[in-house]
C-alpha cells in the first residue's frame, strides 16, 4: 500500500463530512459545551453592544451637539459620552464572564473528550487496531484533541464576540439607513459564495495534513521504539530517511492546506476595503441630497468598520476552524468507530452471567476465523480442553495457533462457530468475569513502565504487597528479586527495556501467577528464560499449571512433551491431537515437527 493509502485507511476510511456536519457530530459528543450555551452567548452579545455605542454617541455629538443651534453644552455632549463609557464598563464585565464561562465548559468537554478517546482506544479489538498505525492513533488522543482545545479557547472567543458583532452591527446599521446597509450585504455575498465554494477544499488538505501527522508520529515512535535494532544493523541512514520522507510528506500537506486556506481567507481585505469605499461614495452622494446627516453617516461609517472587522478576522479564523474541524472529525471517527468485540455487560446484554466456581472446560465448537483483507486463518476447529489439563499448540508459522489463542481469550471473535467456557458461550460472559477467569502470557513479556512489584501487581486490581511476595515465593524467584538494585521496587523502564528479555518473561508469568486464572493461556512464556532460570522455574509451574486448564503455544520439543496433549495445526486446520507419545509414533504433520526440533537440538548441542 502506498503511503496516501496507509493514510486513509483504518478509522478514516469512509465518506468524508463537511465542517457543519462534524461540528453537529462534535456537540453531541460533548454536552458540556452545549449546557448554558445561551447564557454563554447572551454574554457574548452584552460583550459587543458596548462597542455599538461608541458610533450612536459619535452620532448624538455631533448631531445634537457640535452642529446643534445652541452649540456643545454638557448635557448634549457629555450625556452621550458618560453613557457611551457606562454601556463599554459592562459590555468588558460580559466578556469577562462569557470568556471564563467559555473557558470552563471547554476544559471539561475536552477532558471528557480525552479520556472517552483514548477509553475507546482499548475498546477496539485487535484487529480494529492493527488496522492504523499506533502513533496514529495517539496523535488522536493528544494532537488532535489538543488542536480542538486551542480553537475553543482562542478561535471560540473571538468567533463568539465578533459573531455577535457582526448581527448587532447590521442591525444598527439597517436602523440607520437600509440603503446603505444592502449596499453592504451586496459587496460581500461574493465573499460569501466563494468561502461556500472553497471550504470544502480547505477542510480535505487539513485533513490530509492531520493524518500526514498521525503517520509522522507513527515513524518516530517506530524509530525510538526500535533504537536497538536500528544501532546493532547500522541502518541509521534507512532509518533517518523513512523519518524525512514521512516529514517531507507533512511539510507537503501543511504547504498544501496553507496556500489553500490564505488564497480563500485573504479575500477578505478586499472587500472590506470595498465595502468602505462604496459606502463613504454613496453616504456622500446621499447626505447631499439631505437623505442623511453627517452624524449619521459618520456613525454609519464606524458601524462598518464593526461589521467588517469580524468578517476580516473571521477569515483569518475559519483558517484555524478548518483545522481544528479536521481534528475533530479524526477524534470523532475513533469515538463513534463500533468496537467489534464488545462487552456485554456495557451493553446490559446478559450482564448477570456469571460462570461456576472451579475448573472450567474450553469447548470449541466448528470455529472458523476471516481476517478482513480475506485470510482465511482458521477452518472448521473443534476441540475441547477439559478443565485441568495441559495442552501444547504446535504448528509452523502462520497455521493459525495464534489466532486460535486470541479467539481463546475473545480479543476476537470467530468469523463462525462458537467458543464455549463453563458451558457459557465467550460473547455472553462480561469481559471483568471473563478477564479474572482466563489470562495470557504473551511471548514478547510486555511490561508497563513502573517498579517489579507494580507490573506483577498489574495481574489483579486488587494485589497485595503479600499477593505479590507470595507469586515471587511460589515461582522460587526471592534469589532474583534480591539481586536487583532495589528489588521488588526495582523501575524496569519502558517496555521493560531495563531488564533482558527472560527477566520480562519472569515478571510476566508473575503477574499470571497474581491473576489466578482458571484457564491460563501461554505464547511459549518461557522461550527467552536461560536453562538455569527454567530450571527452577519447572516446580512452581507444576503448582501453578495445578487444578487450571492450561493452553501452550508450544515453540519447542520440551514443552510439547510436557504437555497431557498435542493439538497440531497446520494451514488453518486443526489436523492431529492426543498425547505426545501416540501422535511421534505415527506419520503425520506432528512427526515431521517433532524430527525438525530433533534436528535443530542436535545441531545447536541442544
């Protein structure tokens, strides 16, 4: 897929909305911003009357004071103007108060908005996610919503005082003269018709140039990730370019987006300056004629001035709209993206389904599993693993033994067929029961960036210190624990990065061992841990395999052999099954992996 089509794949693919559209979609999502909305905006247009004073009391000066028969006097002079300064003190108490009532909803909306974002995030199944780039989806949290952040707080402002500005001025200026004000209305329907025009175009490249992000982010979260692999092969400069390119193709966006929306908001100088000129021409050409006093066409003229300097900004502001509509309208893409494995406690869908205390059989009932680009990944499974017995999963790469433990612990759903645990189909129990009955032990031993004791914590909510000493004793692991600088308080860095990778794996099936799952599923768990360290370990994994159905993606003979049983995939299939010694014997697809694993121990002196 080339890199415009990686852009527009995943939580983006689909039609694309217009900005009032998104902004409709964005309210309903954030009912903070929309309670006391009026007040807000009643506020606001306090905050702007006290500017259309200043043109009525410019009018009253010079019309009933400096040109009136008796001359300038206090009374009608001064009037006006202690008036005019009364009316300005509260239009400034107004915007004071809608500026800090805007600001308040606004933090809220997006605080909620943030954390509903990045909730939905883990919503979303595996293969939702795989679907987009991890940095993409970040930058949906964080600059996106942070781009919708600064618009409300700046950009909402100023739309919100000087779009009150511009109704208010119009009205005042048709109650001065209807004439003039057509006038005015005709020089800037042109100005009107082409940001009708030109919005949508506006709206694609900041599109573009927000997802063009996403994919920035993705880059270099991938080179930091990867630091290690790109310093031990050398491959800096290969690295550095992927970077380049994917700024290039930001900087290309941004260009993009940029030189579209100053060639559309630009336009607006020019017609304010018309507007000016063709009022002051006529304004003359009636006062001449009597049709209207100075003081009223001066005061017209300041009103203009008021109307036209929010169209002037609100060009400029539309430009940053654009942007922040293009963000909101990614967080909104996210937010109302439908999670296809879903809880059904969240959707009060059986929420008292609760499944029986004790061992638990797994029953696989003809499962087939599709993934979206048309891999068929499994075909026709039926199994079943009664509840304390250990089984291996064996198969080449890309049998399917993967997929089938996802399927196992629902971070998907078969395509067809049905997975069944303690007679309960998996879709019918609530994730928090089905979560505290079956855990897996990823192979690569993730942990989160905290102390030992933290991640091993990680394995239940509610964890003891005891309940992790406890799984440090049980896994004959104190002699390791105490040759860390600071033992179980011991930071292991991002991703664990400070430990080697079997000290992951360690920590991993710790926080297994925390969980207390009924059925425990392992991606060969201790792959990476040295001969000595599975030595010791072999004990506590007898207790801990203890009473609980167990299921090994089993990458070596070992493991296999320790098994009560061998399930064996290969192309989709489940094709054998039974004990290790009974399927050895007997041709097959199991034999010949049982005489591959011989031969690599033979030729590494395994």
């Amino acid at each position: 897929m080339s890199e415009d089509g990686a852009l527009v794949a995943g939580l983006d693919r689909g039609a694309q909305r217009g900005a009032w559209q998104t902004l409709v979609r964005g309210l309903r999502q954030v009912p903070q911003i929309r309670r006391g909305l009026l007040l807000t905006l009643l506020l606001g247009v306090g905050a702007t009357a006290g500017r259309l004073i200043t043109p009525v009391a410019v009018q009253h000066v010079v019309d009933e004071g400096l040109l009136a028969p008796e001359g300038p006097t206090l009374a009608n002079v001064g009037a006006p103007l202690a008036g005019a300064a009364i009316a300005v003190l509260a239009a400034g108490l107004c915007g004071f108060g809608m500026f800090r009532r805007l600001i308040t909803v606004s933090e809220a909306a997006l605080y909620d908005l943030r954390v509903r974002a990045f909730r939905r995030l883990h919503d979303l199944s595996i293969l939702h996610q795989a679907e987009e780039q991890r940095g993409s989806l970040v930058a949906r949290v964080t600059g996106d919503v942070d781009r919708i952040s600064r618009f409300l707080q700046a950009g909402g402002v100023i739309l919100l005082i000087n779009g009150g500005q511009l109704v208010l001025a119009l009205l005042v200026m048709a109650w001065y003269s209807i004439t003039l004000t057509l006038l005015v209305v005709a020089v800037f329907v042109p100005l009107v018709l082409l940001l009708r025009w030109g919005l949508p175009y506006v709206i694609a490249a900041h599109r573009d140039e927000r997802r063009a992000m996403g994919a920035l982010m993705a880059r270099i979260s991938e080179s930091v990730g990867g630091a290690d692999v790109v310093r031990a092969y050398g491959i800096e400069d290969r690295t550095d370019a992927r970077v380049s390119e994917a700024v290039q193709h930001h900087y290309e966006a941004g260009f993009r987006a940029g030189k579209r929306a100053s060639l559309l908001f630009s336009t607006g100088e020019t017609f304010a300056a018309a507007a000016s000129g063709a009022v002051v021409v006529l304004g003359v050409l009636m006062g001449v004629g009597g049709a209207i006093t100075i003081g009223e066409l001066l005061a017209f003229l300041f009103l203009v001035s008021l109307f036209v300097a929010p169209v002037q900004v609100a060009t400029e502001v539309l430009g940053e709209a654009q942007k922040a509509i293009a963000g909101w309208d990614r967080v909104l893409n996210l937010l109302e993206a439908e999670p296809d494995v879903i809880d059904p406690a969240a959707q009060r869908a059986n929420p008292d389904v609760a499944l029986p205390a004790g061992g638990l059989d797994l029953v696989v009932d003809d499962v087939g599993f599709t993934y979206p680009d048309g891999t068929r990944a499994l075909e026709d499974v039926s199994i079943t693993l009664p509840a304390g017995r250990q089984v291996a999963v064996v198969g080449e790469t890309g049998s399917g033994k993967t997929t089938f433990a996802k399927l196992v612990c629902r971070l998907m759903d078969p395509t067809d067929g049905r997975i069944l645990l303690g007679d309960e189909e998996l879709w019918r129990i609530p994730f928090a029961e089905l979560r505290r009955r079956v855990a897996m032990v990823p192979q690569d031993g993730f942990l989160f960036d905290d102390t030992v004791a933290g991640n091993i914590r990680r394995g239940h909510r509610d964890a003891t210190d005891a309940d992790v000493r406890e799984a440090i004793d049980a896994l004959a692991l104190s002699d390791w624990v105490a040759s860390l600088p600071e033992g179980l308080d011991t930071p292991v860095g991002e991703r664990g990065s400070a430990l080697s990778a079997g000290e992951r794996q360690i920590i991993a099936l710790a926080r297994a061992f925390v969980a207390d799952p009924d059925l425990l599923v392992l991606d060969e768990a201790t792959s990476s841990v040295d001969p000595g360290t599975e030595a010791r370990l072999q004990e506590a994994m007898t207790r801990l395999f203890a009473g609980r159905s167990v299921m090994i993606i089993a990458h070596r003979l070992s493991t296999a052999q320790a098994a009560d049983e061998v399930w064996v995939f290969d192309q989709a299939r489940l094709v054998q099954q039974g004990p290790h010694e009974a399927l050895a014997a007997q041709p097959g697809r199991y034999r010949e992996l049982v005489d591959s694993w011989r031969g690599v121990q033979v030729a590494t002196g395994g």
